[in-house]
C-alpha cells in the first residue's frame, strides 16, 4: 500500500493515514522551472481542502503554480485555501484566493470577474469542486439528489456558463473538469446522485469541448479513482464503513491493481497536461487516474 517513489520536484512526504495531519513540506530548490503553464492564469475551484495534505484541488494549485502559473484560488471556505496559499508561496508561486460558493450563478459571475479584473484574462479553469453522499434512489432523500446534482454537475455548467465568454474573447482556453471513477463504474457503494453527476461532468465536458473547439477552447476531464486524499478521514470514513478508517482503505486498495493509493498529486499531473499546451490536439476526452482499478472486472 506504499505510494512508490515521487516524481514531483519537491520533498513532500507520501500522503499515508498518519502523515496526514503533519505533512510538513520541504521547500523545494526546483520551481518554476519547467514553464509548461508560464504566464498563464488559472482558476481553481475547491482549491482548499478538507483537512490538511493533498486533497485535489489543493494539488493542482501547487503543481499550476511550480508549472508557472498565476493561481487564482476559489473556495467557499477562505481557511481551507491557507494551506493551499502557504504551499504555493513556498514553491514559488503566485496565488490570490477568492471566496465563492460555486453553486451560486451571482457568486460565480463575481469571482470571474474579480479574475479578469485583477489578471485582465483567464487561461485556464479547473474545476473540483464536488463530493459524494451515500445511497441509492430510495435511501437518498429529494433533498440530498437536489443539492448533490448542484454539488457536482451545475457547479461545473456555471463556472463554464461565466469563463467560456472570456475565452472566446481570447481565442484561447482550456477548460479541466474533475470527474470520478464512480461516473464510469460501481465503486463499491451506492451514491446514485454522485454517480449519476459524475458521469453528467465527463458529458458535459464533450459537448463543451466540440461546441468550443473552432474557437480555441480545449475541454477535458480528470477521472480520479480511489484516492487517499484527507476527505477519505473526514467524510468517506463515516460515510461507507462506520467511522473504521483503516477497514476503508483495505478495501479501497483492495481494488487498485497498482496496489497503493494516489492523491491529489496524481489527478494534479494529469490535469497539468491536459491544461498545457502539450495537450493541443485533445480535447473533449479523460485520462483516468485509478491505479488501473477500471481495467479489471473479476
Ligand atoms: N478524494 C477522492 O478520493 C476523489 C476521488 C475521485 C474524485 N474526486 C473528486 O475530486 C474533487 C475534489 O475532491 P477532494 O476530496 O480532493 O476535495 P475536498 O473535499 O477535500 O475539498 C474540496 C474543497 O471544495 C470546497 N467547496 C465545497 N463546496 C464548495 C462550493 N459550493 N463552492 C466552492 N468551494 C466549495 C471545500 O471547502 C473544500 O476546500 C471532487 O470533485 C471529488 O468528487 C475525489
């Protein structure tokens, strides 16, 4: 279950069960260095976390930012973003926060143009925010599908709704949604709703991606799996298997043929190519970031 040696420049330890709370990180010696998203500006949404280390969101400010670009940070909770702010000035980033609740379409008008007001553009929007909540149709209440449809999916449509005019002005975009294996297969529970609005991002963003394509705006989606990111302490724990954190991440990794978890730091990588220019001829596809877990059926 150990994550195998780093490829990222800098000294954070692997994200395990206990290094969780003291994952204190080394300043790296290499930032900046490689360019790849040099003078861009990138929007992230949930660029904070659920508790300290690398939750998705959090990684791709990171990562965005040793890459060369200028994070503009969003969440709806101004504290989850200090780590992730601490983080990025520690490699060498720039990075302004903006506190926004990105199920909102008024919020979410604001905060697109408090980025173009303040960088006069926007190269890049990653959206992450999202999460699951437990049951199939009849254990979900109305309620729960309702706002888990405005969690995950019209959080997405909105930020697109407001960013997509800037980049067509620009002529130029690109556009990382954050999806989940759950959109694609049964992940060992039922979390209808989750589900359901994952597998609505990764179509969202085809549709997107072809609408937009004439006009410079590439549109691709991440598909994370089973992670070992600190929302699996703080929610899944309680959600799936009666608080027993360890039960949980038996059988979590039980699945993942590679044999250990990714984090945050593995759905970072994959969204950094696909918002680099590197990924000039795709669009309105995923990569799958799962240890292999969606390949196998046995
Ligand atoms: N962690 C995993 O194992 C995993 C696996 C597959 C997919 N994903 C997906 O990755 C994304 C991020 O998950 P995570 O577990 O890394 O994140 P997380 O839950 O740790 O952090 C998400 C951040 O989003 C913020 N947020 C919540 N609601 C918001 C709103 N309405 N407006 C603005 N900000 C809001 C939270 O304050 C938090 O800082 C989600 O879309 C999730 O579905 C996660």
């Amino acid at each position: 279950m150990c994550r195998p040696q780093q490829v990222w420049h800098w000294n954070f330890p692997s994200l395990h069960r206990k290094d969780i709370a003291m994952s204190t990180p080394q300043t790296s010696a290499v930032t900046n260095t490689n360019g790849r998203l040099q003078g861009k500006v990138a929007i992230v949404t949930g660029a904070g976390c659920v508790g300290p280390g690398w939750g998705n969101g959090r990684a791709v400010a990171v990562l965005f930012a040793q890459a060369g670009a200028t994070i503009f940070a969003v969440d709806k909770n101004a504290e989850a973003m200090e780590e992730t702010i601490r983080r990025v000035r520690e490699v060498g980033g720039t990075i302004s926060a903006h506190t926004c609740d990105v199920t909102d379409s008024t919020s979410v008008a604001e905060m697109v143009a408090a980025c173009e007001a303040q960088y006069g553009r926007v190269d890049i929007l990653v959206n992450n925010v999202g999460g699951s909540a437990a049951g199939g149709p009849v254990a979900l209440a109305e309620e729960k599908w309702d706002a888990q449809v405005d969690f995950n999916l019209k959080s997405v449509y909105l930020t697109c709704k407001h960013v997509l005019p800037v980049m067509e002005k620009q002529g130029k975009g690109a556009i990382v949604n954050t999806a989940s294996t759950s959109g694609i297969r049964w992940t060992g529970s039922a979390q209808v709703a989750y589900a359901a609005c994952k597998a609505g991002v990764i179509q969202l963003s085809r549709v997107v991606a072809v609408e937009y394509a004439k006009k410079g705006i590439r549109v691709n989606t991440v598909v994370p799996g089973q992670l070992h990111t600190p929302m699996v302490e703080v929610r899944l724990a309680g959600q799936r298997s009666g608080g027993d954190v360890d039960k949980l991440l038996e059988s979590r990794v039980a699945r993942i043929p590679l044999g250990f978890m990714g984090d945050g730091r593995d759905t970072a990588n994959a969204a950094l190519f696909l918002a680099s220019d590197e990924a000039q001829f795709v669009t309105g596809t995923e990569i799958i970031v799962d240890g292999g877990m969606t390949a196998r059926c046995d």
